[in-house]
C-alpha cells in the first residue's frame, strides 16, 4: 500500500475515517463507495480511468471497515455526515457519490439526506430493499431472516468468512472463479488480480469482522429512507448478465424520482470495475465537465 491508499482523517466524534485517493487531484471529486465486505482499496484498478477522465477518485472505508473506527449503532443515514466532514476536510464543496453492491445504499442515503451538496448520485449492482428478493435460495433466505431477527449471529458468522480469507485465500479464490462468468470471470483472470483481489479483502476484515456483519445487518433490515425522497440526479448502470439484479436495478429505477439508467446485456455484478472510462466520461459529459 501507498500513502495516497492509506488516508485518515479525524472525526469531530474522535473516530477515524480511512480513505484512499486516486485519479487526478484537480478533477471532478468522486467519492465511491465500496461494496459490502470489500474495503476502500476495491477502487485502485479504476485509478489510470480516473486520471485520464479528470476525475479525483476518493474511496473510504466504511465504519469497522479497513482504516475506519467502528460506530456502534451505525445506520445508512449515519453515513453522509461522516462524507460531509471528510469533504469538508479536503475543502471539497459539490460533488458527485458513487457506488456498487452495499456501496450504492450508502450513495442512495447520502442522496436523501444531502442533495444540496450532491452534482450526481452513481449507482450500480444495488441489492433490493428487500434483500431476500436478489437472494432466491432457502438457505440464502434463512441468512437474510437471522440478520434481520437474530443479528447477534453475525459476528459469528462473518468470523468464520474472514477465517477463510485469511487462512485459505486460494481456495476462496477458486469458488470465486467458479461461480463466475463473462465479464465478472475476465475480469478476475486479469494479470495480478488475484493478489489485489485478496489484499482487498483482507483489508476489509484488518479489524475482525464486527464492521462487515454490523453492515450486513443494516442490508437486510429497512434501510430508514424511502427512494422516493432521494432527491437530485441518479445515474444508474447495471449489466443485465444477472437477470435478478437487472429486475431489480428496473424497480430501483422506476421509483427514484430522477434516474437515468443504462443497461448493459453482457455486463455484470462488476460493470463499473470493468468499463470505468466509460462510467466517468458518460457522467462527467452529463455534468458539463470534459
């Protein structure tokens, strides 16, 4: 890791925010929001498409997560007043928040809590508000009803999962490549992916697995605003290769009050990582900017 991937910065509340910055430091700021289970590091292949788009790509850690102190009680909401200070902090007035999987909830909130400071919202591979609907099987369905009755499991739970990052990474890394494909799957099989790939996720779990449970039980609860008071412009893209997160990036869609959406047939859970100078020339164009 480098200095501009291993950022913090002091909370009025005394925590830590972690962050990584990448991109080009007079650009367009970006903050993006890592999937769940992911850490801030998960941005660093977009980081050549950030500066060749004039972008300032800012990632950080979530509560618990990575560089992050952990925030007992944490919500959604919570969340945008930790971006307002870290703006504040990088003397960023306006900017656009992105993000994928867990990490497009977080952009949703800080969009219905913080619009005046908001140029766009970016979301992809956003779960449903309710998340048993991305996650068909039963046992999946049995997972989502202990996170949302019996959340004191989850450290459990997740202790085992960051037991098998740590001590069996190529094994974890095998399942990945096999119930991958297409875009997902050329992506993985990139030159040095896996050896990123796996310090990523070992980084989300530097602190235990207390932050990346504690956020799993926020997904499958309520998420404590409604979509249809997200205000200001979202932009949404999702691949289609996954027909459950392609209805459900449709309904996502059809209820936020100003979304233009993009789908891509062949694309994947991974869409943005894959076609980042795309992603930030089409928003940056839409936005005046490049």
């Amino acid at each position: 890791m480098t200095s501009n991937d291993s950022k913090t910065h002091r909370l009025r509340d005394g925590r830590l925010l972690g962050y990584a910055e990448y991109g080009d430091p007079d650009g367009v700021a970006w903050f993006f929001f890592h999937g769940s289970g992911d850490s801030r590091l998960l941005l660093e292949p977009m980081a050549d498409a950030a500066m060749r788009t004039g972008v300032r790509l800012i990632s950080p850690d979530r509560p618990g997560i990575g560089l992050s102190d952990s925030q007992p009680n944490r919500s959604f909401i919570s969340w945008p007043s930790d971006v307002i200070e870290l703006a504040d902090a990088l003397s960023i007035d306006r900017f656009v928040v992105a993000g994928g999987g867990g990490g497009a909830v977080h952009a949703l909130a800080c969009g219905h809590q913080i619009p005046s400071r908001l140029r766009a919202t970016v979301i992809s591979s956003c779960p449903p508000p309710k998340l048993e609907e991305m996650l068909p099987g039963r046992g999946d369905r049995v997972g989502v009803w202990m996170l949302r009755h019996a959340s004191w499991l989850a450290p459990t739970v997740f202790k085992r999962r960051s037991a098998e990052v740590r001590s069996a990474p190529d094994k974890e890394w095998a399942h990945r490549m096999a119930v991958n494909d297409g875009e997902d799957l050329d992506f993985y099989r990139q030159p040095g992916r896996q050896q990123f790939w796996q310090g990523m996720q070992l980084e989300a779990y530097r602190q235990g697995a207390r932050g990346v449970a504690q956020e799993m039980v926020l997904l499958a609860r309520p998420w404590g605003f409604d979509l249809k008071n997200v205000t200001g412009k979202v932009f949404l893209w999702q691949g289609e290769h996954n027909p459950v997160l392609g209805r459900s990036a449709r309904a996502i869609a059809a209820t936020l009050p100003d979304c233009e959406a993009v789908f891509i047939p062949t694309g994947g859970w991974l869409w943005v990582l894959s076609h980042p100078d795309e992603l930030f020339s089409s928003v940056n164009s839409a936005l005046g900017e490049g």
